[in-house]
C-alpha cells in the first residue's frame, strides 16, 4: 500500500531564512512523489514532482524537493521563506505513472513564515 | 483560460438528505476525480471518472456516487448525509495519460447539521 506521513503539524519560520517541510513515503514500486499548496478557502495547487532523474527537484515559487531513496523522504526546501508562503503543504505519493492512478495525501504540515 | 469550476462554493445540508455537487474540468482534460478533505486532515480520494465511467473508488461506501456527462463534466452525489459527510470536497481534473499531477478547484464546503 502506499502512504506518505508529514512528521510536523506546524512549522515555523522567520522571513529571510530557509524553510524544510518534511515527507516520508512508503510506497510498493517506484515513488512518483509531488508537493501541493492550499491558501486558505482554495483549493490544491500544485508545486512540484519527482517521477525519475535527478533527486533535486525545482518547482514553483522557487520551492525545491529532495528526493532520497535511501530515507524514503522527499523534503520540500526553500533558501529564503517569504510571509505569503504562509499556507498548508501537503506531499502526495501516485500508485503509478499516470494520472489515472490514485494519489495519496499526507495529513499536512501548517508552513508559518514570521516577518 | 478557465480552470476547474466547481459549484456550489457553500452548501449546508441536514442529516439524511441528499446532496449534489458539481464539477467543470480544465480546458483540455477529460479525467475527473473527486476527493473529500476532512477538517485537518489531507484528500481522501473518492473516485475517478473517464469515459463517462467510474474507473476507480477508494474506501467510500454506495451512498457515495457520481456521474460525468458527454463534456466530461462531474457530479458527485451523497445520500443519506451523515454529520461525518461533512468536508471540503475536491474535484480534480487531468488527462490520465499524463504524468503530471491534477488542477484542482477551489472545493465546495458541505456542512451537515
């Protein structure tokens, strides 16, 4: 079965400095892995993915990922946290390739970034 | 280029009836999946349709049922609403063959009294 877990209900961060979030997945088969964003009364919007190359994936809004094989995770990074990145962060596993395959949410880590 | 509609934004329902949302996908894609987000918690996927078919379901029982028209647009329906039924519901659109993620809407807020 595949599942992701987001170890962290909150986290907490000052504008200007760097942000990790964190995910670990447990998934049969290879992990095809993404980070959304919810602002508040809206809905997912998607930041970025990994489903094969390079473990360092770039996305949106200057937010990054690293995937590791080894410790099963994939943190979402970013240098330098800005207040209107404030917002709900979920990571997401896909039982396959495609969209037609079912994807799995964590439960969501609250980003708050403090000027 | 509009994204995914989905109607009505607020909906408050009481216990046992029944309720029907709606969903326009993405210029573009013909795949709709419908999720349910508990307060607090992440999506919960609900099922899939494409082809005017429910491709997939996840672990929610009958009274939970849906429809997707000829322009691939969705409905979901509830039956017998119970205070638990009550969520922000997701709509998702995307081509299946892709491996990109979905475009999500905005939700609409069921609340059951």
């Amino acid at each position: 079965a595949q599942s992701v877990a987001q170890p962290e209900d909150q986290v907490n961060v000052a504008e200007g400095n760097p942000l990790t979030v964190k995910c670990t997945y447990s998934v049969s088969g290879n992990p095809y892995l993404f980070w959304y964003v919810q602002y508040p009364n809206r809905g997912l919007q998607f930041l970025l993915k990994y489903i094969t190359g390079d473990n360092l994936v770039k996305g949106s809004y200057g937010f990054e990922a690293e995937f590791n094989k080894s410790q099963t995770s994939f943190h979402l990074k970013k240098p330098s946290a800005l207040v209107s990145d404030s917002a709900l962060y979920f990571c997401a596993v896909r039982d396959g390739a495609y969209n037609f395959n079912k994807f799995y949410f964590g439960s969501g880590t609250k980003l708050n970034v403090k000027p | 280029d509009a994204g995914v509609t989905q109607s009505p934004t607020h909906l408050i329902k009481t216990r046992g009836q029944q309720v029907t949302l709606r969903c326009s996908p993405k210029s573009g894609h013909d795949t709709v999946s419908w999720y349910q987000q508990a307060l607090g918690q992440g999506p919960q996927f609900i099922f899939q349709y494409y082809e005017e078919e429910e491709r997939q379901r996840g672990n929610f029982p009958d009274r939970f049922s849906g429809h997707q028209f000829p322009n691939y647009s969705s409905e979901l329906n509830v039956n017998a609403l119970l205070l638990g039924d009550s969520a922000l519901y997701l709509c998702a659109s995307s081509t299946p063959r892709s491996s990109y993620g979905y475009t999500f809407g905005s939700g609409t807020r069921l609340t059951v009294v």
